[in-house]
C-alpha cells in the first residue's frame, strides 16, 4: 500500500512557515530544529523537506540529492551540538519511530538526535 502524506500534519505546517520553530540548521533539502519537549539537553529534530511519511518512505521514494543532504544535516547537527565522540562529545542517539509499533506520532519523517546526558538502555529485554 502505497503511503499517503497528511499536508496538515505539524512539520509540514513549520516547513510552510505557519508555525514557528527554534532552527538549528537549515539546508537545501532538510530542516533541523530544537524539540519543543525536549527529552534530554540536546534534542534536536531533522526533517527532510520533502512529503514523507517515514524512513522507508524516504529512502525508497526520495533523490539522491534529498538522502545525502538529510544524512549529512544530521552530522551537521551532531558537530553543532557538540555531542560527537570522535570530537570531544560525550555520544548521542538517532531514534525514527515509524507506524503505529514504532509509535510513530507526526506522520512526517523526522530523526531525533538526543545527546548531553547517559541516556540509558533504549529497550528493555523482552519478558
């Protein structure tokens, strides 16, 4: 089943400028932006700017152009932050919650970066 982009979903509304966000980085094909609840001390969301629902939705659909900018906005977020280890940052995570299991909530692709603190085990073991 092919997927279908809600245009009124919360990131559209930002990257159409009817709601206001804190930039972080902004690039040809991607927006990176503070959360607005954020999680941890550093929690920054990158979206791509084009309509897609989710990581295999992006991949699969998105151009060469749009992929590399993405990936590459998320490092740029990263360095900007200061979170890299390989730069003196203590480390971060890259969490894309996809579906109705993965808890997905704003039906737009978005990576949170999450860093500044020990942030844990991401899952607990299976009962």
């Amino acid at each position: 089943m092919p997927y279908a982009y809600d245009d009124q979903n919360i990131f559209a509304r930002i990257l159409r400028g009817e709601i206001p966000n804190d930039t972080v980085l902004e690039t040809t094909h991607s927006l990176a932006f503070n959360d607005i609840a954020p999680q941890a001390p550093v929690h920054v969301l990158v979206i791509p700017k084009g309509p897609y629902v989710c990581y295999d939705h992006f991949v699969l659909e998105a151009s060469e152009a749009e992929i590399v900018d993405f990936h590459r906005a998320i490092g740029q977020v990263c360095q900007l932050t200061g979170v890299q280890p390989g730069e003196g940052g203590d480390g971060f995570r890259v969490i894309s919650n996809a579906g109705q299991n993965g808890v997905q909530e704003v039906p737009h692709l978005h990576m949170h970066i999450l860093g500044g603190r020990n942030l844990g085990r991401m899952l607990r073991a299976a009962d």
